[in-house]
C-alpha cells in the first residue's frame, strides 16, 4: 500500500474561524511524553478489532477504498486521564497502534472542547502532530472525521483544566483503507489520466474548484466518488452538492454526517506529484434528492446539502449547470480511482440514449460520451470517478457520471452521464426525486444558470415587458432590468416575428401568431453568464371586432388556427347565452343578437388551452 504524506493539511477543516497565513507558526505544541510515560499509556491494536462483514455487490459501481471497526474511546473513561504538571492541567491519551501501516480515518461522534482545551492527534512514528482541534462553537454539531493518515503508530491527546466540564470525546469507527481489493488513492489512477493543470483543463480552472473526492461511508465500507458543488437561483451560496445515487445508495442519515468530501486536490502542474498534495476537508452532508431507482429507470443523480457551509479561503467554484441541449465539446472533472483531479475531453457530440444503450432517443436518461485524444494523453474515466460532473463547453453541468466501458485500454468505449435534464423533475413527482425544487428555488423557469464563487459580482438577469396579453398583430416592447457589470444581452422571443435580440431593451417585437409564448434573456461579462426564461410570459389572443357591435363578431386567430373544441357565451354572473357561430378559414363568425346590451365574455377550447374573451353588444 502506498503511505499518505503526513503534511495533509486536514487539519484546517477544523476551525470556525479565518485562518491566518501565519497560523502554522502560531500552533500550540502538545505536552511532549518520554519514552516511560508512553510505556503506561493504554492502547489498541487495529489488528485486533473486528469489522461487520461487507457485502460488496457485484453491481456497486463506486470504488471500494476500505472499512470500518466499531470502537468506543470515551474521555468519560477515568482510566486514560493523567495528571501533568500541575493540579490545574489533565490530560487524556491513548494509542492506536497500526503495525500495517495502513491509512487511517478517525470517526468521531463527539469532539467538542472547552475554550481553554486542545486535542491533538500525535504520529508517534515521525513525532509529528497532524492534526490539532482547539475549541469551536461547532454550530453544526459534534461529529468530526480525521484523516486519512498514515504511521504505524498514533497517539490521541486531549489537554485540558481540570475544572473543565466542556470536554467530550468519543471515538466510534476507525476507518481503514486498505488493498483487499486493490490499492486506491493518491497515485493510483491509471496511465493515460490527465492531471487538471495540463493544458486540457486551462480552460475550465473556475470549475475545478467545485470539484470534491468524497470518501463515501456506507455502513462499514468505505468508497471513493465525486462530486461538485452547484449553484442554485438564489445564488445564496448554499453548499449543494451534485453526485450520483449510486454512491452510497444505501447510506444511512448518520453515514451521510460521516461522508468526507476533499477539495483542491490535485497536483500544482501537469506532471504527477512524487508525494501527495495538501486538500480540504469538509465532513457531513444531508441528502436532500435523488433518482431512487436502479441506472436503468432513472438518472441516477444524488443531490446532498454539506452540513457546514465551504470557506472562501478555499475559494470554492459553485457550478451552474443547464438543462438544455449539449454542446459538441466538453470535459469532465474527475477522481479515478480516488486519486488526485484529473480531465477528460470529449470532441464529438454526446448522445442522449438509455443507460448502456447506443441509439439516440432523445427523450432517454443519459448523454454517452466519447472520450478524445489530447496533446498530454487518453483520459478516461475509472471507479470513484462515479458522480463527477460532465461539462459543457461553456462550464455548464449537464450530467453526473453512472459508470461505462473507457478505460485505458479501451479509451474509445463509451461513458454514460445522467442528465440533468431529466435529472430536473422526470424521475418522480416529489421533491425528493427532483432537481427542480432545489436548484431553482425561486420557480423562475431557468433552464441555464451561471456558476458563482464568494466575491465575484453576481449576474442577475432580469426583465418585464410593457404588455404580457395582447392581440394578435400587436407588438411588445421590453425592458431589461438585470444587474451587474454586463456586456452583452441575447433575447429569444418564442414565435415572434423577430426571433431573438441583442439589444439591451428590444422595442417593438411583433406577435402574429395566437398562443402562450416563452422569453428568455441571457446576460453575460464575457466570463459568466446568467440566464432568466419565463415560461408562456406573453399571451397572444385573437382579434374580436368589431368590439363593440350590435351582435355580430368575428373572431380572427391569424396565421395559427386552432381547432376548436367548445365554445360558450354568458353574461357577467355566468349565466349561458345563446349564440350561433360558423368558421370561415381563419375566423369565427360568432352571433348572439337575441340578448339585451351589454358585457359578454366568450369561451372556447382549443386542443391545448382554454381561453375567454369579453365582447360588448350594445
């Protein structure tokens, strides 16, 4: 098994608070033991702990990275409490001894600490803290997850006063990732991989940073997927997270608190890193959708809330995504194999076909995906790639991965990515299936959101139009009012005259057709984009005249006629009225001449809608 570095900078996840540059100087140092005092400390052996049994299906599509022991260290537990130095000071300690050397994650139901107490967790191998946890408010909670880490020896250290009742420490699961079925992690992807600093993913280095591993508990196993944060219309910079279903379909409420989720990382450059690189950590998340089906009858998307909300010192990326088509090129952002963050490129357009299938439908659950060639390699996908995001050439979302046949060896072979799509609202009808309640909380209709980070000006786009129900042949003029540092507008005008816009207020756009129609406006920086459709904003009604009249109309439909279903007239307290009517190519020939004066309204059905218009006789 290859050993993690022990300079895996996890330990910043454990603060609620900014961190300065400085802080590495600024770190308390433990009380330092002697060899005799460690000799006394009570200590268990991994070796020695049990596990339940794993029931790895043939079917589990996530990357199997270890299991669990159930253990329970307690601070409660008077016998590992030691007196040092003065009345005043107590210490807790234990020792986990690792004679395999294997990485190590640390489970921790409860760890929450006084204001003047430290826990530290020591590599007796190096002498090395490499973790510390001083006191925090720990809003979220007291679940905590260290690791993984790598010695054949740790020590577990909490300081603090005597007098202290704020201290508590249980430790339930230690992790163990290990090679029974294969080595996973960092620097074990295959060979044709392509790290994200290569110039493949230049173009994409904003997206990157919404990218996580995530160490996925499930029961006692552990797995390797991805993920990616996602924006949502409120641009409220909630902690969402975009995944696959099958990556701890079977997760728990309590194994969710548990999922790691690691970002930024990756190597510096486009060569591979000889040691690991640092990362951050968030732990917990909160499953808010997903497909809950088998690949085959749904999409396979899981959609989780983070517990805690991302740092910006770690300048997270949340992605927008679109539900529209897809472009001809693209990439996906990935961990194969649990590895550090790679790319792949796609040059040929996706298909949208069912999951393992090569036909196009457009109407089926997934895009299948050819990967390209590139100047550093092949990349493809492997196990623990599973959830990453599939990019369009914009940076948009438009999938998370399933699974497939690339592989290095078989670089040409397709992979399939759900869509979001039909991710949005096809796989049920309960917010629990959906995309759609949680990425457009604002029902506003997008179809195409812009990715945002903490600090960037936000793009809202924004607009009304002067008339939103109108008489066919009538014009409309409209008006943005989107804000932000824009540079460019693009209107699409469903069935108008004119069908689209670049202006910033379009003025006058004709409608000559009858209907409800969409608008949309897209505004961009020339970096992000956003975009606003309202869905049947302008209703084009027939034309009535003459209006008023002595009893005769003719109701003109214009270019589209409709065919009419029913048609009914009454008066102002909804009592029926008598009437005859005939078509004459594109009109109604309506008559109700035997009635008193006054206001009338006319219903008719076409085959989509229904409709009234108000008539006067006098």
């Amino acid at each position: 098994m290859r050993l993690f570095n022990l300079s895996f900078v996890i330990i910043i996840t454990l603060f609620a608070f900014p961190l300065p540059t400085t802080f590495a100087q600024l770190q308390p140092k433990p009380v330092v033991l002697s060899t005799a005092e460690l000799t006394r400390v009570n200590r268990m052996f991994v070796n020695d702990l049990h596990s339940e049994k794993l029931s790895l299906k043939a079917e589990e599509t996530s990357i199997y990275a270890g299991h669990t022991f159930l253990v329970n260290l307690n601070s409660k537990d008077s016998i590992n409490w030691a007196n040092r130095h003065s009345e005043d000071k107590k210490i807790w300690q234990y020792i986990i001894e690792n004679p395999k050397v294997k990485p190590l994650v640390f489970y921790f139901d409860t760890l929450m600490l006084g204001p003047k107490s430290i826990f530290y967790l020591i590599d007796l191998q190096t002498n090395n803290v490499v973790s510390t946890v001083l006191h925090e408010k720990n809003q979220r909670g007291t679940i905590q997850v260290l690791g993984p880490f790598s010695s054949s020896s740790f020590l577990l250290q909490l300081e603090t006063e005597a007098v202290s009742n704020n201290d508590r420490l249980l430790l339930s699961e230690i992790g163990v990732l290990d090679a029974t079925f294969g080595e996973r992690g960092f620097g074990t992807s295959d060979f044709c991989e392509v790290n994200i600093n290569c110039p493949e993913g230049s173009s994409f280095q904003q997206e990157k940073q919404g990218i996580a591993r995530i160490l996925v508990k499930q029961g006692s196993g552990l797995f390797y997927c991805t993920g990616s944060l996602i924006n949502n219309t409120r641009r409220d910079l909630m902690p969402l997270f975009l995944t696959a279903n099958h990556c701890g379909k079977t997760s728990s409420a309590a194994d969710y608190e548990r999922w790691v989720f690691y970002f930024n990382y990756e190597a510096e450059g486009c060569e591979n890193p000889l040691t690991e690189p640092e990362s951050f950590a968030l732990t917990g998340a909160t499953l808010l959708a997903s497909a809950g089906n088998e690949t085959a009858d749904g999409s396979d998307f899981k959609l989780l809330k983070l517990i805690t909300d991302v740092p910006s010192q770690i300048n997270p990326y949340f992605n927008g995504w679109s539900r529209l088509g897809i472009t001809s090129s693209g990439v996906s952002i990935h961990h194969p194999d649990g590895d550090i963050k790679k790319v792949s490129t796609y040059t040929e357009k996706p298909l949208s076909t069912s999951y393992g299938g090569g036909s196009e439908s457009p109407d089926e659950k997934y895009w299948r995906v050819k990967w390209a060639a590139t100047a550093t390699a092949h990349g493809v996908t492997e196990g623990g790639s599973s959830g990453s995001p599939l990019f369009d050439a914009d940076g948009y979302i438009v999938g998370a991965l399933t699974g497939g046949l690339a592989t290095c060896d078989n670089a040409n072979a397709p992979d399939y990515y759900g869509k979001i799509s039909y991710s949005w609202n096809s796989n049920g009808t309960e917010p629990e299936f959906q995309l759609q309640p949680w990425l457009d909380p604002l029902n506003s209709g997008t179809e195409k959101l812009g990715g945002m980070g903490y600090g960037m000006e936000v793009l809202n786009a924004d607009f009304e139009a002067d008339h939103t129900e109108i008489i066919i042949g009538q014009t409309v003029n409209f008006e943005s009012r989107s804000t932000g540092d824009i540079s460019s507008y693009e209107w699409f005008f469903e069935a108008a005259k004119e069908s689209g816009s670049f202006d910033e207020s379009p003025t006058p756009v004709l409608y000559e057709s009858l209907g409800n129609f969409d608008v949309r406006l897209v505004v961009s920086n020339g970096i992000e984009t956003d975009t606003l459709l309202k869905k049947d904003y302008i209703r084009v009604l027939p034309s009535v005249y003459p209006n008023p009249s002595d009893g005769v109309y003719t109701i003109d439909f214009g270019k589209n006629v409709p065919e009419i279903v029913s048609v009914e007239v009454f008066d102002v307290v909804g009592r029926s009225v008598p009437f005859t009517a005939s078509q004459q190519n594109h009109q109604l020939i309506l008559k109700v001449e035997s009635i008193r004066n006054g206001i009338f309204f006319v219903k008719y059905i076409d085959q989509s809608t229904q409709r009234v218009l108000k008539i006067i006789k006098q």
